[in-house]
C-alpha cells in the first residue's frame, strides 16, 4: 500500500543519510592516525615540521623523552631541536618500516604508538596527546 512504501521510503532517507553523515565525521581515532604517519615522512624538517603543527609549548607543555633523558619544552622555539634530538633515529639513510602502529583516545587523552625499524634498529615511539578544544595537542614524546 502507499503508506507502507511511503514508510518504507523514509527509513530507507533516514539510514542512507546517517550513513553519509557518519561517513563525512572523522573520528579522532582517524585524525590523530595522522601523527604516526607524521613520524615516516621522508626527512627530518618533515617530521619535525609535522609534529610542530599538533604542538603548542606555551599552551601545553611538552615532555621530551630520549632513553633516560626527559626535557620540558615551554618555549615554541626549544621544541624543533628537542624533536630533531629525539628523533634521530629515522634519519638513517634507509626508508622506515612501520612494524606496529596504535592509536588510542579517551576522554581528554590520547596515545600514537609506533614500532617502526629505521637504519636496522627498532625504534619505538609513544606521543601523548591532551584534548585542547575541539582537538589535541601533544603534551610528549618518548623515544626507545
């Protein structure tokens, strides 16, 4: 009858609009999947340069960890050479394999994990994130 198919017709606009909608949202999960690819680009003003736009000492600061070395960074302008220090282990001459990569988010923090193999060593990788609004910026890094 034509209430059925008028009925019909509605679920069918209703489910294939929530579907188009959800599929223009991305999640945070998808966006901060940005800042592990961030850590393979292919030379280190890349990387540094990626890392900076998620970062903002002088709002958050952020934590610099290299083996058993842990910095603060509460100046913008200390952080690109923190960043280029900690991450020296992807300038080798060889490209990055990616070997295990995670992230994770909840409320107002989130962690990007990468296990990457760079120059014939295994480097890992964790930066943690504090929500900042609608966003995130990092508050460390931490390089094994």
């Amino acid at each position: 009858s034509r209430v059925a198919l008028w009925v019909g017709s509605v679920l069918l606009f209703l489910v294939l609009g929530t579907a188009v909608a959800d599929a223009m949202v991305e999640t945070d999960e998808e966006r901060l999947g940005d800042v592990a690819d961030v850590l393979v680009r292919e030379n280190a003003e890349m990387r540094v340069d990626g890392l900076l736009a998620w970062s903002d000492p002088d709002r958050q600061p952020v934590y610099v960890t290299e083996g058993r070395t842990r910095s603060r960074i509460d100046d913008s302008a200390d952080l690109p050479d923190a960043l280029h220090a900690a991450l020296g282990a992807f300038d080798a001459d060889q490209p990055v394999e990616v070997v295990q990569r995670d992230v994770s988010v909840s409320s107002e923090t989130a962690t990007v994990s990468l296990r990457a193999r760079a120059g014939g060593e295994r480097v890992d990788v964790t930066i943690t994130l504090r929500r900042e609004g609608q966003g995130f910026l990092i508050s460390g890094v931490r390089v094994l």
